[in-house]
C-alpha cells in the first residue's frame, strides 16, 4: 500500500512524505515480531544462477568481511535496539531487517554521515572509496532522503542547455563551487542555505525537482558525504557532471563509470564549461550517457531483490560475528 501512494504522488511531494514513512514505520512495530516468517533462503533458491552470481556480488561489495570477528563491549543488542534506540530515519530502516534476527544478536552500527571506516566492523550508510573500507558494512539507510527516482517525460533535446545546481553550503568544496559559478551564463548555480551566512549574491531561491529537470545538465557535488540528488538525477533524461566521488552507500558510487554512467568533470570543476559545451552540441554521446545511467537505477527499483540483499548483509554480518 505504501509503495502504491509513492507512485501515484508527484515528484516534489514524494520527496517529503515523511508522515508516510513513519506511519509504516510505527505500524511494523505494532506487529509481533515473531510473525516474520519471510523465508529469504527459499527466495534465493529459486533464482537462475545469473542471479544468485548479481545477489552474490552485491552482498559482497555492501559486506567485505572474509575472516570471523568479535563484536565489542559497545554492541547493542537486537532486543534493546528496538526498544531504546531513538525513533527517526536510520532506526526504522534498520529495523525493517533486524526483525528477522534473534532478538538476543549484538549489532554494531553508527547512524548518520560516516566519513571514515570503524575500529570495529559496523553497519553504516556510507563509507570512502578510497582506503581499506571493509569494517563499514553499508545498509540502505536513510531511504527516505536518498533514494528518490523520477519519471522524467522531457526529453534531452527539449531542455535548457544550462547546468542547474541547488543545495545547501556548510562545506567549503561546496562554497567555492557556488562562488565560482553562481553568475555564469551557462548555469544556474546558488546555495540554499538556512544559516549561516545568507547574505550573499549566491544564495538563491529553492528548484523543485521539476523545475531542475528542465535543465539538460545535473550537477551532482558530494556534502558531508555522498551527493543526496545523484540517485533522482541518475534516473532523468539530463545529463549529470560530476567529479569522482569520494564516498559511496548502498547506491555503489564506488562502481559507477566515469564518461560512461556520468561525465567526469576535474575535482575543481574549471572543465564544466567545455563538457557542456561539448554535449549540447553532440547529443548522441550524451544521451548514451543518459541511457547507462538509466539502466545503472534499474537494479535499485527491484523490491524483492533490495530485500533479499539487504536480508543477506546482515546474515553475514551475524555469521562472521559468529552469532550465527
């Protein structure tokens, strides 16, 4: 029922259905627990060996432990997680697979933007790219936010040659992208701030999703961690720059190809003006840009199998902790 009103709802306001999200939320816990009965190894089971190999290979992109741990001191038990653990976002996330564990396992987990890898391995939402990472086991968290799709119905050719940016600027590769860019002819570049220093030519007025899709150019610039928008402009018909991303989640930025699911701009973005420049007037090469990006959200769309895979992570994760 849940997934039914997200479909029928526009663009803008799925972005913000948070009421929905909790009210799902709160009703899973009304449920006993002992009723999820799910039997995720008969899932798995009927799968074609194609599929068993994709499930396999995400599970072990999310989870790359190898060798038995202990979990430490601090681990919270199942039980107590459920009862004592603050009731927003992550929780109910996390929640939505834990519930079909003994309630008396141990779970490490650090909520919120994690930019570096655990002591200890954890479930987190995100993770560098770039070092040893295998203790940040990644869940599908924080869904709500950053897992957002579009029905896009412009097509490329029909959009503005501009690039569009909008979001808020409390880190300084975000602040120098806006100072540099807010006035330029072939962008629409601004910060959207809520404190902080607001007082300045760059900080503009909020785009809903509709209107930056009239754009043919996305740009995705990463935050605190990953870039929030890069999933919804993935899934359009515009065209998203960026530069290599540094952090990855459960979407696997680490995986994505450069030139080939986005077009790869240098880390101080001076070649944005040449790329777009260069696919406006070569269309053919942008929309088979547009059309790998598209395909790339696909796997994300398959419920059955975002569950299975979720399930199996945590399996793992019981397994090699030894609780299993």
């Amino acid at each position: 029922m849940f997934n039914k009103i997200k479909k029928k709802m526009r663009i803008d306001f799925s972005k913000n259905i948070k009421l929905f999200f909790y009210i799902k939320g709160f009703f899973n816990l009304l449920i006993p627990f002992s009723i999820y009965k799910k039997n995720f190894l008969s899932i798995y089971e009927s799968l074609n060996e194609i599929d068993k190999d994709y499930i396999n290979k995400r599970v072990n992109y999310y989870n790359k432990q190898k060798s038995s741990f202990k979990v430490s001191v601090n681990a919270c038990q199942i039980i107590e997680f459920i009862k004592n653990e603050k009731k927003k976002t992550y929780y109910f996330d996390l929640l939505e697979y834990v519930k079909y564990f003994s309630k008396k396992y141990y779970i490490e987990y650090i909520f919120g933007d994690v930019t570096y890898v655990p002591n200890i391995p954890s479930i987190v939402k995100s993770r560098p790219i770039k070092v040893d990472n295998t203790n940040s086991i990644l869940m599908k968290l924080n869904k709500i936010r950053h897992f957002i799709f579009v029905n896009d119905d412009v097509s490329y050719e029909d959009k503005l040659n501009k690039a569009v940016w909008r979001g808020k600027c409390y880190t300084s590769h975000r602040n120098i992208f806006v100072e540099l860019f807010y006035n330029k002819e072939f962008c629409d570049i601004g910060q959207t701030n809520t404190k902080g220093n607001m007082n300045v030519p760059w900080q503009k007025n909020k785009l809903s999703l509709n209107e930056q899709l009239r754009y043919k150019f996305l740009i995705a610039i990463e935050g605190n961690d990953v870039a929030s928008n890069l999933k919804w402009a993935m899934s359009s018909n515009s065209l998203v720059l960026m530069s290599k991303p540094q952090y990855e989640t459960w979407f696997m930025e680490g995986t994505l190809i450069p030139n080939y699911h986005y077009v790869l701009l240098k880390d101080d973005y001076s070649d944005m003006e040449e790329k777009i420049i260069f696919y406006t007037k070569h269309t053919d090469k942008a929309k088979e840009i547009i059309s790998h990006a598209n395909k790339y959200i696909e796997q994300f769309k398959n419920e059955e199998y975002e569950d299975l895979i979720s399930y199996m992570v945590l399996q793992k994760y019981f397994k090699y902790s030894d609780q299993s």
